[in-house]
C-alpha cells in the first residue's frame, strides 16, 4: 500500500526513507549499535598504531594506517 509524501504528494512505497521524487527525507536511517561500536573500536585501534609507526619512523605503515582510518570514517558515514 502506497502513502502520500508529505512534501509532494506524489505515492510512495511505505519502506522508502526518501520520497523518489523529490527526494524529502521521511525518516531517519538507522544503523546497527553494534557496527557503529565495532568502527570506534577500530579506529581508534588504527590511530593507536599509525602514532606508534609514525614515532618509530616507518612512513609506508604510516601512511596505510592512517588510509585505514580515513576508510573506515568513509565506510561508517556511509552506513547511517
């Protein structure tokens, strides 16, 4: 059964958080408690160990350390 997008009027399937038209939010997208737990941890693990490798001199695990980081902060906005 289809509903009414409050913003356009336009149908709308009722398992949509946006409206296909005019794409106005219907409800917020939630994401798993768990996951969002499971990234912290491994971010925080990632900047851990990029400092260590940065303090020890070894640029390359630096680097690949901190591109670990900057995927899972990617990776995690996109799951919200």
């Amino acid at each position: 059964m289809l509903f009414q997008c409050p913003n356009c009027g336009n149908p709308v399937p009722p398992d949509s958080h946006t409206c296909p038209y005019c794409r106005h939010r219907l409800r917020e997208a939630t994401g798993s408690p768990l996951a969002s737990c499971i990234l912290v941890v491994l971010g925080v693990v990632g900047f851990a160990v990029a400092m260590s490798l940065i303090h020890s001199g070894i640029w390359a695990w630096t680097i690949l350390g901190i591109a670990i980081i900057a995927g899972l902060s990617i990776w995690g906005n996109s799951q919200r």
